[in-house]
C-alpha cells in the first residue's frame, strides 16, 4: 500500500521532490522542525527579510540577524508569538535562553543587542488591510493559532492583517531578500499576493501546514498548484523536505548562484 502510494505521488508530481532544482552552498539554520535551508552566501547586513508567524520557535528568524546581521521583521499577531518573542528578550538579557520544543540541542545565541535590532509586528499578513478570526487549535499540546485549519474548535481571536506589499510600502521596502512563511494554512493566499503584486523576492521559505491536519491526499494537489504558479512567476524550486518545507529562489538569483558552483 505504501509502494502503491509513493508511485501515485510521483506519477502526479506530488511527492517532496517533484520539481527540485538543487543548489550547492545551501545551509540549515535554525531548529530542527522550523529551521531552512538557504544559500551559505548571499544575504548580508543590508538584506531584508520578513518572518512570518512566529508562534514559540524564532530560530530560524534570530539565526538570520545573528549569522548575516540582516534586517529582520517579524510578523505575528497571536498572544502565543508576542509572549513568546517578549520572553525570549527577557531571558537573553539576564544572558539566559528560552527551549525549543521538539529540539533540545538548538541554543539562542544571539546577543542581547542584536535581538533587540529585530523589528516584531503585531499583525498578520493576508490578502488585505483588516480584521480576521484565527481558530484555536483543536490539540491541546499545539501551540499556534490558524485562519484556515481549526476552524471545528469554535474559538477565535480576532486580530489586524494587511496585505504584504502594504506592509512594505509602509517600511520603504521596494524588495525582500528572504520571506519566511510558518502561518498554518494561510500561506497559500499570502504566496498568490506575491505573484498578484509582482513582489520582488529572491527568496522564500515555507512550510505547507496543511500536510499536518490533511485528510486525504487533496492538500498535495493544492501545493502543487502552488509550486507551479511560483514557478511560472519566476521561481525555482532548489530545496524540499518530506514535510513540505521549501525553499524557492528567483529565477535571477538561481542563475547567479549556480554560476558560482
């Protein structure tokens, strides 16, 4: 049965790899469950890169401000993000750490001084300026919120979104270096924005959530949808992990980069 499915997979597209134009000089930074892979030299301190959903795991977020010095904003508007992140400063500081969940080997390295250089944004992103419900999760031992995966819990928060390319116009961005996306369902609306703006991003980081709560294989055909709309915008797919955590790279930049190999 197992065989059966890996061949429907892949007959389909559907399995982690289909698409997948590797890169050599990639790297893992962060945690072991919300950390990427991305290449070893190309952002720096001028770089700008925009975290989105922080939930209790800023790994992979604090790891670009430490290794790069690169200018982070973090975007969350859940009480288990901002507690989170205010508690993390807290305890660098008194030049302790907070633990990572599932990952006990991961320390917080970054000095109290570049933390506090990260710029944490209480709000979601979406597909425009205004209020929205995200659902409780439904387990107990899971700590984010969802606009789209929960909604059987019946309770909600609600709280202020805006649309990506809003966001930076109003911190004077015209590019981004590197958009992250852990936002449990909701990255499939934030990525079409960016193909629907024509955002300048040379790189983006996502996890596809749904292949945590799915039911049946339809989720697979949803982020293969995804994947080929990223690709007719101009986006190669260079990294993927059986957990859908991917990495895409602007068509541009992957030619720049696989010069250099």
């Amino acid at each position: 049965m197992k065989f059966l499915k890996r061949m429907f997979k892949h007959f389909f597209g559907l399995d982690s790899q289909s698409g997948v134009h590797p890169l050599k000089n990639l790297f893992y930074i962060g945690s072991k469950f919300h950390g990427y892979t991305i290449p070893e030299k190309f952002l720096n301190q001028d770089s700008v890169c925009y975290c989105i959903g922080a939930g209790e795991d800023v790994s992979f977020d604090t790891e670009l401000k430490r290794l790069f010095d690169a200018r982070v904003f973090v975007f969350d508007p859940m009480p288990e993000g901002k507690n989170y992140f205010a508690k993390l400063k807290e305890k660098v500081a008194a030049g302790d750490s907070l633990p990572v969940e599932g990952d006990p080997s991961f320390r917080y390295l970054i000095s109290p001084e570049k933390l506090n250089e990260i710029v944490f944004i209480e709000k979601g992103v979406w597909d425009s300026e205004t209020n929205i419900k995200f659902y409780a999760p439904t387990k107990d031992d899971y700590p984010s919120h969802s606009v789209y995966l929960f909604k059987t819990s019946g309770e909600y928060i609600v709280a202020p979104v805006d649309r990506l390319s809003h966001f930076m116009k109003k911190n004077g961005h015209e590019q981004i270096d590197l958009v992250k996306m852990e936002i449990e369902g909701a990255e499939y609306k934030v990525l079409e924005t960016i193909v629907q703006d024509k955002i300048d991003v040379k790189i983006i980081c996502v996890e596809f959530d749904e292949i945590f709560h799915s039911r049946g294989l339809a989720y697979m055909f949803r982020i293969r949808k995804t994947r080929r709309q990223l690709e007719k915008a101009g986006f190669i797919l260079v990294h993927s992990t059986p957990l859908m955590k991917r990495t895409f790279i602007q068509k541009k930049v992957y030619q720049q980069l696989k010069s250099q190999e």
